[in-house]
C-alpha cells in the first residue's frame, strides 16, 4: 500500500509539472489532476486506517504480555516468566537461565 501512495503521489507531481511545462491548462487536464488528486487522499486514508488498526492490535498484545497473561506466538507460548518485551524492536527476547534464552519472537508473530 506505501508503494502504490508513493507511485500515486509521483505520477501527480510528474503530471503537474508535465502541464505546467506545456503551458495551457485544459479543463480536461484539470480534471485528470484533480481526481489523481482526490484518490491520493482517498489512499493516503486507507492507509492510515489500516496502520491504526494494527497499532491497536499490537498494542492490546503488549498490554495483554504486560498484565501476566501467556501469549501463543507460532508455536511458542511467550509469558512474563520467560521473555522480557523489548520496545525498540518491538520482540519479546528469551530471558537468561530459561530454556528460551537468546531466541528472539517479534510482536508480529503473535496472536
């Protein structure tokens, strides 16, 4: 989804420069800009709407693995007990002395 925003908003610019370069403004012209214009937007929403969603759904994972409960990450079970959060990369790290040590799982992998 990033990529085709960034292909959008390229082919925008490269088409306003493109008619302004060419002098005259058609209606038509206009047009063609103002709705490339208008699905940018349109996209550029989605696209939040979507990094939203998942923020919230990461979030609630980190709170659940913050409250003690034991969360399935593939087929591992990740608790408090074993694995310490790491915020900066967003993964649960194998604490030292477990059976876990040194294994990393990031938050993406789990449910």
């Amino acid at each position: 989804m990033k990529i085709l925003l960034i292909v959008l908003i390229s082919v925008i610019i490269g088409l306003f420069l493109y008619f302004n370069f060419r002098g005259r403004w058609s209606k038509k012209r206009v047009v063609i800009l103002g709705v490339l214009c208008a699905l940018c937007v349109v996209l550029a929403l989605i696209y939040t709407l979507l990094l939203d969603k998942k923020n919230r759904a990461d979030a609630e994972i980190i709170a659940s693995f913050h409250r003690g409960e034991t969360l399935q990450c593939g087929e591992i079970s990740v608790n408090s007990a074993d694995f310490t959060f790491t915020n900066g990369t967003l993964s649960f790290t194998g604490k030292v002395g477990t059976k876990h040590q040194h294994k990393i799982i990031a938050l993406e992998a789990c449910e």
